[in-house]
C-alpha cells in the first residue's frame, strides 16, 4: 500500500500474535485502515517500555515482556485518535 505524502502510520505493539490479530481486527471492524499484513511479528527490538508496570499485575515490568507483534495502522484523524489508542490498550498492545 503507497500512502500519499500527507499520511502517516502509527505502530502497535503486542506481547503475543493472538493480541495482535485481535487488536488488527478490531481497528478493522472500527473502520481503522490498515496495510496489508502477512505477518505480525516485528523485526526489531521493541524494549521502550522498561520501565512500565507488567499487564497481569505480576509485579514485574514491561521489560520482561517481549513486545514482538506489530500491527500499523495509518494514523486517524485527530477526532479518531483515542479510539484508536483504546482498542490498542484494549488488547494490551503499546503505541
């Protein structure tokens, strides 16, 4: 997919492939535009959030997480932002 030069994509990142397949079919469902994708995981280190408290309230943190499954979208109008960011929360996924 060729985007013209007014836009751009965000990406997302997820601990597991389930995460991010549920995550790209939701921002589908929501009318999100993404590429085509034939496959999700990422191919580079992701380690951003270190310091950030694990999901499942383990007590550990993000960083002994691996967050090696992305799904780019094409970044929304500003009015659309948030529900973007929130189905991507939704599924403990990182922008």
């Amino acid at each position: 997919m060729s985007l013209p030069p007014d836009e751009k994509f965000l990406m997302s990142y997820f601990a597991s492939v389930n995460a991010a397949a549920r995550a790209a079919q939701d921002l589908t469902e929501a009318g999100f535009r993404l590429p085509y994708i034939n496959s999700l995981a990422a191919n580079y280190p992701t380690d951003v959030f270190n310091q950030s408290i694990h999901p499942d309230l383990s007590g550990g943190t993000l960083s002994d997480l691996d967050y090696n499954y992305a799904v780019p979208f094409i970044q929304p109008p500003a009015d659309k932002l948030q529900q973007a960011f929130a189905i991507v929360h939704q599924h403990g996924g990182k922008i």
